[in-house]
C-alpha cells in the first residue's frame, strides 16, 4: 500500500498536471523557457542538468527593487509551471546530438562522452547547447527556436585543490536558525539585497588563487536550496564578486522515504559530495560549513569515505551554544582522521590558518582583513536598509583572483 507521502506526490503531480492543462484551454500559458544549471565534468564525461518551465518574468535584481517586488518574484519562482514530457537534445559542440525527453518535473540530466571539447570560457567552463526538438504534444510550440547554453566546470590538470562550501550562512546570510528572521530575508531580499558574510568573498578568491596565483582552484556550492532558487544563488555570487561553480540544489518535489533512511538535508548533501569526489579522485578539497545544521556531521561521515582527500574543514560558528559543542565533538574525533576540522569565529580567522597550512598566500590574511572591514562599514550604514529590500554595495574591486564571473543566462 503507498505510503501518505507518496500519495501526497502522486496528488500533487497530478494537480501540477490539471494546472498545466487549465492555462492551456484558457490561454495563458505563459513562452517557454529553458534553464541550464551549472554543471560540472571531465574531459571525458560532461554532467548537463537543467529544466524546461514557462518563463516567470524574472528581472534582473536592481538597488531600487521594493519588497513588494521581492516577494512577488519568489512567488514566482515557486510557482513555476514545469513542462514534462518535452523532447530536448543536447549538443556539446562536437557535431553529436543526445536526445532527452524532460521528466515530470520538467528536469532533464544527462551524463555524455564528448568527442571533443568546445573552447573553454574563463578556462574553466565548457559551454554545451540544449536544445528544444518538441514540446509535449499539447503544447504549443514556441515561435521561434529554443536554446540555451549550459556551463560545464572541468578543473584544469594543475589545480591544487577543490573547495565544497555550503551557501545558507555559511556565504549568504540567511539566519536559518531564526526562522522568522529567515523568511524575512528570504522572502523581502533580492540578490542585491541579501548580505554575504564579512570577508568571505576575499577568503573564496584567495582560495581559488590557491599558492600557484593561477585562480585555477574549482569551487562547488552544495545547498539543500530548491532549485526554484538558482536564478537568485547565481546572481548573488555573481554580483559579490564570489567565484563561480557549479550549484547543486534539491528537487522540491515530495518523495516517499524508508523509516531509515537519512534526513532529506544530510542525504542531499552526502550524495552531492560524495559524487563531487567521485569524479575528480586524485584532487583533495577543503570543506566550508557551518554550525547552524549538520554540516560537521555531514563532513565527518565524507572524511571516512574518503580517506586523505580532506586537506582543511572550516565551520563557521553560528552562535549556539549546543551546536558549537556537537562541532568540537566531532573535530575531536577527526584528529583521529589527522583531518582538522576547525570551528571559526570569522573568515579572517580561517583564512589565517589556511595560510598557515600552506593553502593560500600569507598576503591574503590581510586582503581579508580590509574587505571584513569594508563588508562591515556597509553593514553598518543606516542608509543601507537592507531589511526592507533596500540597496546592495556593489561588487568589490577585483582582487589578484582577476575579474567576477558572468553568471549564466536565464
């Protein structure tokens, strides 16, 4: 007999399907639009995950967005008609087509062999076209031809190491402890109008530049985020002046689970890193987090599976008392892994001891140290009134990492 949540599923597929089916005998479905997801690969194997929605009239974040705005876009995003069923093919740029057809989410994922690679953007990411064939029978086809360009991440031979950092205050201030303080920011902020933590975008760029000063070291960002919020995770990073990289979020969608298995946020995330790992084996990584969920469990359980690939943990302290002791616990037991998995006040903190371990350059201390310092003059600025959706400071000067990242197309 199916469980209560499945048939919660099954009941809400089905009222996503009889929605779908009223906007279309009335007339208002809104064009189609195609939504590639950062991905990442190898020279051999290329990851293309994405989605096939209506397009839901989401602009570009702007200083002078209202709450009112704000909330209607995350509504939006929430909202989304997906279209399943559709026919896509995916083109890596090597003359080979693999078709797709989009699931009952509207999601296409797709492992290929590439025959050859197309030029690389910034030297990191390989562009790979999507394409839409057809739109389930019942839908109208658009006027003009579908395509989208999905990014693919594949660190070069000579990077040093890759960085697994979580999002939600860890880099985003999001107070998900808090959970009025959370909606409020999630449901009033935009891109230019949430806060990232002080310091962090330095501390990311001075990673990425690593000790060769090639910037050439992979970040992935693993969140237990919808993916309803991607458009929204990119742009921040983007406009902060935070390294791109693949973000790898959940699918929504209720699923029926067995009584043992692991919370929906520790399973999410674990596989995620796990297949991070997976797919790069020679490279060693540093793990970001915070205290805030389970993240020093989640990191615990990926140094065991994978034994000498953990260069550094760092664990942003969230404040709260219980889980600052739950995170020392765990740093203890790591030491057995001769793994340190340190509980940081601060990214000056953290970027302190990875000079010391040799990680980043000796000058990044204090390059975090000044932009702390102007993360924290803007956060104090009364004029800066970001609890009502006000203004962002724009993006840092870029630093020795070289210029922001363009983030991908809608």
């Amino acid at each position: 007999m199916a469980s209560f949540s499945q048939r919660l599923s099954d009941w809400g597929e089905n009222l996503d399907d009889l929605a779908l089916r009223a906007r279309l005998r009335l007339g208002l479905l809104h064009p189609l639009q195609l939504v590639p997801y950062r991905s990442y690969g190898t020279p051999e194997r290329l990851y293309v995950k994405g989605r096939l929605l209506t397009d839901r009239g989401i602009g570009e974040p702007a200083d002078e967005d209202s709450v009112l705005r704000n909330m209607l876009n995350m509504y939006r995003r929430f909202e989304s008609t997906e279209i399943p069923g559709a026919r896509l093919s995916i083109e890596p740029g090597d003359g080979s087509q693999h078709p797709i057809t989009t699931d009952e989410e509207g999601y296409f994922t797709l492992n290929l062999a590439p025959q050859k690679l197309q030029t690389p953007e910034d030297f990191m990411w390989y562009p790979v076209d999507v394409r839409l064939v057809a739109p389930p029978q019942r839908v109208p086809a658009p006027p003009a031809p579908l395509l989208a360009t999905a990014r693919v991440l594949i660190p070069p031979a000579d990077a040093e190491y890759g960085i697994i950092s979580d999002l939600d205050d860890t880099v985003i201030q999001t107070s998900a402890t808090d959970i009025l303080r959370m909606a409020r920011i999630v449901l009033l902020r935009n891109a230019r109008s949430r806060l990232p933590f002080e310091g962090v975008a330095e501390f990311y760029r001075q990673l990425q530049l690593g000790r060769n000063g090639k910037r050439n070291n992979p970040f992935f960002y693993v969140s237990s985020s919808p993916w309803n919020l991607f458009d929204l995770l990119e742009d921040f990073l983007h406009l902060n002046d935070i390294p791109a990289g693949p973000i790898l979020l959940r699918d929504m969608a209720l699923k029926s689970k067995s009584s043992g298995e692991a919370s929906a946020h520790h399973g999410h995330k674990l596989k995620e890193i796990d297949n991070v790992l997976l797919t790069y084996p020679t490279l060693p990584f540093v793990l970001i987090g915070d205290s805030g969920q389970e993240d020093a469990n989640i990191y615990r359980e990926v140094v065991r599976r994978h034994p000498g690939r953990i260069l550094a943990i760092y664990i942003r302290d969230v404040n709260l008392p219980a889980r600052s002791a739950m995170v020392e616990k765990v740093s203890e037991e790591l030491r057995g892994d001769k793994v340190e998995m340190l509980l940081v006040k601060d990214t000056v903190q953290a970027a302190k001891h990875a000079a010391e371990r040799g990680l980043v350059f000796t000058a990044a201390v204090p390059a975090v140290e000044q932009e702390k310092a102007k993360d924290q003059a803007t956060s104090d600025d009364p004029t800066t009134a970001r609890d009502q959706g006000g203004t962002h400071a724009l993006p840092p000067t870029a630093s020795s990492s070289g210029p922001p990242q363009s983030p991908s197309g809608r």
